[in-house]
C-alpha cells in the first residue's frame, strides 16, 4: 500500500503524473487516475474504477467498483456511482470513424448529492439534477429534476427523494418534512424545492 499524508493509494493502483487528488480521497485495487484528472477531498474510489484525463470530480464522492468515469464526465460534491453503473460520453461511437477527435467531448454533469445505482446507464450530453437518484439499472437518456427518483428504460419519474434519502409523498399536499427536519414543496410535477 502507498500512503501520503494527504490522500491513499493501494499498491496496485496507478495515479499518471498531472493528476490532482484531495486530502483524505482513498484510491483502491486496480484503479487508474489519468493526467489531468481533479478529484477532490475525501472521495472514495472501490475496485478497478477509472478515471479519464480532463475530468472533474468533487468532494465526499463515492465510486463503487467497476466505474470508468469518462472524460466530459462531471460529478460535484456527494454524488454516489453504484457498482458496474455506466457513463459514456458519445452518442454515435464507430470505431472505424473516430466520432471525437479534438477531445470535446459532450458534457454529463452529476449534480450535488445525486445517486446512481448499480448497472445504471447515463447516456452522454445529460445532466443529474441536485439529489436526483436513478434507480439501479436503469438507463437515463434525458435529464432528471431535482429531488427526483426515475427508474426503468428508458428511465421515467417513479417517485420523489429528500436529500438525506428518505421517500417524499406529497399526496396529502404540496410541502412534505423529511426525517431530519427539511422541507419540500412540490411546484409541479418536474420541480421539487428545498425549502429549509
């Protein structure tokens, strides 16, 4: 094992020279860091996760194993990737005509807090709105509202989430209180606000 006083690495691990990584962000077995790449403080990357040049991850991030976060790729803080989930990062790949050659990829962003879980696919070009939550295996081809939980394929809305994880119903009105004292108000169907 490779220890530093600031971040953690697994002997078996590979960090490329030009990557920046924060205090406190452990690395594990078989992953690779490539140049350029900025992860933040206090992350956590599992087994055999990679991560592509260019790309930006925030603080308190936590990777499961087998994720490649491709480059066009950006997770903020607190954001959660569920074992085997998947990013790409181009809509019509060929390998015989390259369609990204300038590296300019579409961009994917994963916003605070949002969760993605295990073998769920997040097709290129859409954004995770703050604690979106998808559901395992499904595949999101269109961008989800905040404090929305979608599942299927493709994926559709199937539900509402508070930011600490618990369910939101909002059938007996349009403002819910969460476990831990925040509230919600529903202004529509696509759009759920934290009010306190």
């Amino acid at each position: 094992m490779t220890g530093r006083a600031e971040w953690w690495k697994h002997e078996s691990a590979y960090v490329d020279e030009g990557a920046q990584i924060g205090a406190g962000t452990k690395i594990w077995h078989y992953s690779h860091v490539m140049p350029r790449a900025v992860i933040g403080e206090h992350c956590s990357l599992g087994q055999n996760v990679f991560v592509a040049s260019n790309v930006t991850i925030g603080n308190g991030v936590k990777i499961q194993n087998n994720v490649s976060v491709y480059e066009g790729v950006v997770l903020e803080d607190y954001v959660f990737c569920g074992p085997s989930m998947v990013f790409t990062n181009v809509r019509t790949p060929r390998s015989e005509f390259p369609r990204n050659t300038s590296g300019d990829y579409t961009l994917t962003i994963v916003k605070r807090g949002a969760s993605i879980g295990a073998n769920a696919t997040i097709v290129t070009g859409v954004t995770l709105h703050e604690c979106a939550f998808v559901a395992a295996g499904a595949v999101v081809t269109s961008d989800v509202p905040a404090y929305t939980i979608v599942a299927g394929v493709p994926a559709r809305p199937v539900g509402y989430m508070s930011a600490s994880g618990d369910r939101l119903d909002f059938s007996a009105g349009d403002t819910v209180t969460d476990s831990i004292g925040h509230t919600y108000q529903r202004v529509s169907d696509t759009e759920i606000r934290r009010l306190a």
